[in-house]
C-alpha cells in the first residue's frame, strides 16, 4: 500500500493539478499494491470545496500568506507557519506517507517544511513558467522538482531532481477537436466563433473589449462567447449586449469552446496554457499584470517564443490595439493555423504517466 499526502491551495491552479496527480497516483497503484492519500490545506479556503468534491480527505491546518515586506502581519504568519508545521508533523506520524507532494501556495509550507524534518521525500510541482515564492523555498529541500515548462532546472539548483513532465490536464480535454466541439456547439463550419474568457472572477478588460469588438461593424458576423467571472458580472447587468454576443457568468466547460473557437481570448494561466497546447487552440494570451512576479507573461512567453500564441499586454488591449489584431486574425486562415500548430508542439500529453514514473523513482531511491 502506498501513501501520500498532496497540499496546494488558494487557487484553482494550485489544487486542481494537484487533484489530477493525485488521480494519477491512485490509478497506477489502484491496480497493483494500493494507493491511500490525503491532503492537507484550509477548509475555509477554495481547497475546502474542491478536495472533498473530487473525493479526498481534506486535513484542515492553519496557514497564511507571508507579506512581501516586514510587518505585524509578518509575525502572525511565521506563527501560523509553525502551528501548521506541528499540525502536519501529527498527521504525518500517524499517516505514514511514503512521499509528500506540493503544487503551490502558501498552504504548501507548513507540510512541505515537517515532511523534510523527517526525513520524508518532498515532492514539488511547479505549473508555471516562473515559479513562485513557496515553491522556491521549498525547492531547496525538495528530493524531486516536477515543472510544466522546460528548462527550469536553473530555477531549483538544490533540488535533488528536476523533471520536466509538463502540467497535468484533465482526460476531457482531449476528447474534444475543432469540428466535434462546433457541431456540439452548434456553431456552422462559415461562422467565425470568438470565445473569452478571464478566468473564474472574470476580467475587466477582456469583458470591455469584447463587449465593445460585438457592436463593431468590422465583426457583425462574428459570434462571440464571453465568460463574464463572478467578480464582474453585477458590474455587467447595464451594459448593452449585441444579438452576436453570448454572455455566461461561469461556463463548467472551457475546454469545449477553447477546441471549437476560431480564436480564443484569455489570461494564461498555467492550466489555460496547458489545455490550449492540448488542444491545439488558435490563442490570443493577455497575461493578468498583477500575477505575482509576472509569471503569466513567462507563461505566454513560452508559446510567443514558438510561434504558437499572439502575446498582447493587458494595457494594449485597453489602448484598442487588439481590435485590429483580432480582424487580421480571423481574416487569416494559415496564421490561425501555424498559431495552433506550434501551440501543439508545446503539449505534453503524457503528462501524468511521466509524473508517476517520476515519483516511483523517487520512492525507490533511484
């Protein structure tokens, strides 16, 4: 029987990598010796809902984010840290881990931290291009460092390995193509379809532009889907909507208009990047400009630099340069092409099967 204890929280693409892996492991022990795992974060956090929807034990620990700069708030987080340290110390005592695996925010350290102290192997996943400041940390004591982008291994010098196996995606993302998505769309092969969308809270200004591109003449035949997030949807209720323009607070399945789109708009996060390389999608990337350390740039860097994505700033788009972009785009059936093309080359879609090769190495000491 092998055990794990996975962390990583905050956000979605924290904890949904690190659900997948944890999938991963239990179906490629689940056929052999067994495979028992839990997690560890705050139930009060987003980790709190979706752990315990995909079917694992959530561990409720204390933890909190550390200010950049000296502060009371400083204090009551290394506070937090080693309450949370002597929490997962406890639970690792009685859970008996043979490895411990993290994917990122701060509710990462406190398990990360007791695993090293005794002596368990600590086992990291890093999604993006610029890895962020838990994981940088903890890399220094990390027996393995798994990332979702290459040449990362000068971003964790200490680490005992660093793999690159790309970022872990769901099985449903492959099950969808070009044609197969529009004709469950319902979307006809001579209609141009524009899907944005900013993420779960959703994005000033991929909202305000696509609201504005609907009522420009240039794209009265465009169809355009836009997932308006949950932050900016009361913000929304005035503003007139076009008869081309579809609007949905949150859509359950991205992936489906990702494959189907002529052209997608959206942030570039990690797990976006890794579905739009899967896919094959035909991507305009607006990095968010307040990720932390800039790492979406780094992200949408990686397929710029291939040839497999338009890179525009946040404040280009709010400047109107976008609006050319896009009817260049459309207009252009071999640039759509080579964008997806080369957007393919980046995708990885062994992802999980090189995540548990990797691990098992580390469990056996190879």
């Amino acid at each position: 029987m092998k055990r794990f204890i996975v962390t990583g929280g905050g956000t979605s693409g924290h904890i949904n990598p690190a659900i997948t892996i944890a999938d991963a492991l239990m179906e490629h022990y689940g056929k052999t010796e067994g495979c028992e795992i839990i997690f560890t974060g705050r139930k009060a956090g987003l980790e709190g809902e979706l752990v315990p929807k995909a079917g694992y034990e959530l561990r409720d620990i204390v933890a909190k984010p550390f200010p950049m700069k000296p502060s009371i708030r400083m204090i009551k987080a290394l506070k937090a840290f080693f309450d949370g340290k002597a929490q997962c110390q406890k639970i690792i005592k009685e859970f008996k881990p043979d490895a411990v695996i993290g994917t990122g925010g701060y509710v990462c350290a406190p398990l990360l931290e007791a695993a090293s102290s005794m002596k368990i192997p600590v086992i990291i996943h890093e999604a993006n291009a610029f890895p962020g400041r838990a994981n940088r940390m903890m890399g220094k004591k990390a027996a393995l460092v798994l990332t979702g982008f290459p040449n990362q291994e000068k971003d964790f010098p200490k680490a005992g390995k660093v793999i690159c196996t790309g970022n872990p995606i769901r099985s449903i993302v492959l099950e969808h193509n070009y044609e197969s998505a529009r004709a469950e769309l319902g979307i006809s092969p001579d209609t141009k379809l524009v899907f944005a969308m900013g993420g779960s809270l959703g994005s000033k200004t991929i909202n305000d532009f696509i609201f504005e591109a609907a009522q420009r003449p240039e794209f009265k035949d465009v169809h355009f889907v836009l997932s308006t997030g949950k932050q900016q949807t009361e913000k929304l209720k005035d503003v007139t909507k076009s008869d081309n323009l579809e609007t949905y607070e949150y859509i359950n399945n991205p992936v489906l208009y990702l494959a189907g789109a002529d052209v997608a708009i959206t942030r570039s996060g990690a797990v976006t990047c890794a579905e739009a390389a899967a896919i094959g999608t035909c991507s305009v990337f607006i990095p968010y400009p307040y990720a932390a350390h800039d790492h979406q740039t780094y992200n949408a860097s990686a397929f710029a630099d291939v040839g497999g994505c338009v890179l525009m700033p946040d404040q280009s788009v709010v400047d109107g340069k976008l609006f050319g972009e896009l009817k260049a785009l459309l207009e252009d059936d071999d640039k759509r092409k080579s964008l997806r093309a080369n957007a393919k080359k980046l995708a990885i879609l062994d992802c999980d099967k090189r995540i548990v090769k990797a691990i098992e190495e580390v469990i056996k000491g190879e």
